[in-house]
C-alpha cells in the first residue's frame, strides 16, 4: 500500500507540474484521438467525467458526442451504495451540482439514469495506467465497484472502458488486485494503448 500511495503522490506532482499549455496540447491531441476511435464513434450511449487536478477533461468533446447524435451520460455518486456511481444523462445546457468532492455532477432525475451495463462506451479519469491498460486510480474504488460486473459479462455485453491520459502517467507495470477492473483502451496524446485481452 505504502509503494501505491508513494506512486499516486509521484504521479499527481508530475501531472500538476505540467503547464496549462501543455495540458492544453495534450487534451487537444487526446480528445481527437478519442473522436476517431471506432468504438466511440460507433457508440450510442456514452459515459464522460469532468476533468480536475489536472486530468485529461472529457467534457469539451460531451457537447460534440450530442451533436453527432448519442445519448451522453455523466457519474453521479449513489446515493445508497457508497463507493459506487449511477449514471444520469446530459445536455448541453443542463445545471451540474457539487459533490461532497467538490465534482461537478447531473441533477438526479429518474428517467434519465441510465445502468452502467447498459452503455456503450465510458471515459473514465484515472492516475496511471500500463500498457496493458491496467488503471490505477485515485483510490476511491468507485469505478472499479460501479463495473465489477464486468468480470463475469459476456464480452459483447461489456461496455467499453476508455482511459484518458498525459503520456507521463505510463508506468512499466501496475499490480492487479482481484477487484481492479482493467480497461480496454487508454489514449495519450501520442498512443492508443490497447488491453490484450479486451478482444480475445
């Protein structure tokens, strides 16, 4: 535990340190990668985040995955299960409340929620990953909770899990715990990491 508190600190000085033109470049380069991914362009019902602390943001690219027609949802803590997410559909235009995190979030309206199983595609924000698209996160275990359900999915069933990052957070190589949820795909500016697993 001792050695992934010490490398999620390395990792979040290193992110911060970058300066807010080379966030910029790299969110540009990221996000187009992103939109030419087929997977998402494919998808219909896609899940984002709103980037903080220096994160790869998303939520530029939301307002041009409804224009090109899908369904965009966004993470809601639940409400009754701690450490999990519900998923709540977004607009341009919609009002977004703080969490307790101090994380923008949808208003929480019934008919708009959305079950993790049933999406396409989700972004999801993490810390460091390897080039087997092993993630490691900020160590809240929500996404790995909201999609455990994917250890033992049909695959054609899985929604696709895509990380975003700065080339800066690969690491050579990230321990697997029994209840990490590895991801299908990671974008940097520079790479598209794939699992190699995520199609067998």
């Amino acid at each position: 535990m001792n050695d992934l508190q010490t490398l999620r600190r390395h990792l979040k000085q290193a992110r911060l340190a970058l300066s807010p033109a080379e966030r910029r470049q790299s969110q540009r380069r990221v996000l187009e990668r992103l939109l030419t991914l087929p997977e998402f362009r494919r998808a219909r019902r896609v899940a984002g985040y709103i980037g903080n602390r220096g994160e790869i943001d998303p939520f530029p690219l939301l307002e041009v995955a409804v224009e090109l027609g899908k369904r965009v949802y966004l993470p809601h803590l639940h409400p009754f299960l701690p450490g999990r997410l519900w998923f709540y559909r977004w607009q341009p235009g919609d009002r977004l409340l703080c969490n307790r995190f101090g994380i923008p979030e949808p208003r929480p309206r019934r008919d708009h929620r959305l079950p993790a199983s049933q999406l396409d595609v989700a972004v999801v924000p993490l810390l460091g990953f390897d080039a087997d698209c092993h993630r490691l996160g900020m160590g809240g275990g929500y996404y790995d909770r909201t999609f455990a359900f994917l250890r033992h999915a049909p695959r054609r069933r899985r929604p696709l899990l895509i990380g975003l990052a700065h080339d800066l957070q690969r690491v050579d190589d990230i321990e697997q715990r029994p209840w990490d949820i590895p991801l299908d795909a990671v974008i940097t500016p520079h790479h598209t990491y794939r699992r190699r697993t995520a199609h067998d």
